[in-house]
C-alpha cells in the first residue's frame, strides 16, 4: 500500500490554503510559474492554476477580450502595492482591497485578477462586468476549478471588500462544492471538517474528501486506490481528495 508521511511544516502547501490576515502565508518560497497567456509573459501563477485558467480562457474567450492584470507577487512587490495605495489612496481604501503583504493569495500563486481589455486597466479595480464573456467566465470558472474568491455578502469572514475580478484556483471538485453551499474559504475548512468523508461524482468518476486534522509530530498516512491530493489549509490540518473510476 502507498504511505504518505504528513508532516507539520506541510500544512501550508496546496491550493486549499487559506490566507489572509488571520492566517499569514507560513512559506512564502516562490512556486513553479507559468503564464496562463502567452500574451503577458510576466504575468504568472503555480503551474497547475496556470494551465487550467489556459484551458478556461480558451473554452469561453477565443477571441483574447479578457486579460491577467496581476498574478503571483512577491513580498517586496506586496509591500510597493501597499505602501504606494496608502500614499494614493490612503489607508481606508487601502485596507479595502489590497491584502496585507505576507497575507495576499497573490503570494501563492493561486490567484489572479483578470480585466475586460480596454486601453487603460485600474490595477487595482480591474473592470470585470457581471454581463458578456466575463458573465461566461463565471459561468464555467467552478468546472476548472477557480471561484471568485471575495464576494460582497462575505465581506465580514474575508475582510476583503467584493472583488468581481479576482479568482482563486482551489481545483476540482472543491470549487463546486463552495459554490453549491454558498461558501468563501475562510467557510470551507469547517464544511469539510463537519461532513467529512464527502463522496460525490465529477466527471464521471467518485471522489471522496476528508479532512485530515494536524498532529504534532509527522505522521504516515496509508493512501487508498486512485489519484490522489493532499492540500494543506494553513490553519489546523489537511484535506485528502481522492479520484477513483466509476465501475
């Protein structure tokens, strides 16, 4: 039987993470970056999120009308965010939209803020309408694994205000269930911990999901048949997903 050894420091890893200002990035080593548009070779995230936003953009937007606007950052690039909002904008605006540096998705690699092409593009309030092929993106954004991470009435459990242009890769098939039940990240960890196992069907295959809380000393973990991923959740354990084929 396959073993995995779960360690401690290992619960910062994976596209389930959950930062923000509660739950500091822990590791902020910079992840394997690609660019999801060959178009803007500077603008990158983590290699899987890279490669499932292509395939999202090439389904609903052949002809190139939506745009990356910023990607992965640093922290120096973090902190410059931060510091030249609150000089512009000062700090209640700031506040508002910018995540505080070691605290921002963007950080990950997981995140991206997308606009409508347009001559001019507010860095920080990308214009990202509700209607159109930005209105299609929504539409099919859970299906590659990607939801609009900050949303109005979740304002109060993000300290975010509503971000119609920035979408967090959390992958398949937890995007769907957080749009399903209406839930924010800072909601899912507790969803999984509380109906753990979850068994559902995507694709035409049976997933089961199941929180994994963190031990204090690295753990083995026996693996079950199928493709497996074991993301951390930056707070207090993992969540094991596990693939098999439908008989």
């Amino acid at each position: 039987m396959r073993t995995v050894t779960l360690c401690p420091d290992r619960i910062s890893a994976g596209p389930l993470i959950l930062v923000n200002a509660r739950h500091p990035l822990r590791d902020p080593a910079q992840p394997y970056l690609v660019p999801p548009d060959s178009r803007y070779p500077q603008i990158t995230m983590e290699r899987q999120a890279a490669r499932l936003l292509s395939a999202l953009l090439q389904e609903v937007d052949p002809a190139g009308a939506i745009v990356p606007v910023s990607g992965w950052r640093s922290q120096d690039q973090q902190q410059a965010i931060w510091d030249d909002t609150i000089k512009t904008e000062g700090e209640s605006f700031t506040r508002q939209y910018v995540a505080l540096p070691g605290c921002s998705e963007h950080q990950t690699g997981l995140a991206m803020d997308l606009a409508l092409a347009a001559p001019e593009i507010d860095f920080i309030r990308p214009h990202f309408p509700e209607d159109g092929v930005c209105g299609r993106f929504r539409r099919q954004a859970a299906r590659y694994g990607f939801v609009q991470r900050y949303k109005r009435h979740k304002e109060a459990l993000t300290g975010i205000a509503e971000e119609p242009w920035h979408f967090r890769y959390v992958g398949v098939p937890h995007a769907r269930l957080m749009e399903e039940n209406d839930l924010c990240l800072e909601e899912y960890r507790a969803f999984v911990q509380r109906n753990t196992p979850i068994n559902l069907e995507e694709h035409g295959r049976k997933v089961r999901i199941t929180y994994l809380p963190c031990l204090q000393e690295a753990m083995d973990l026996p693996l079950p048949d199928g493709r497996c991923q074991i993301s951390g959740d930056n707070v207090g354990g993992f969540i094991l997903t596990v693939w098999r084929d439908t008989p």
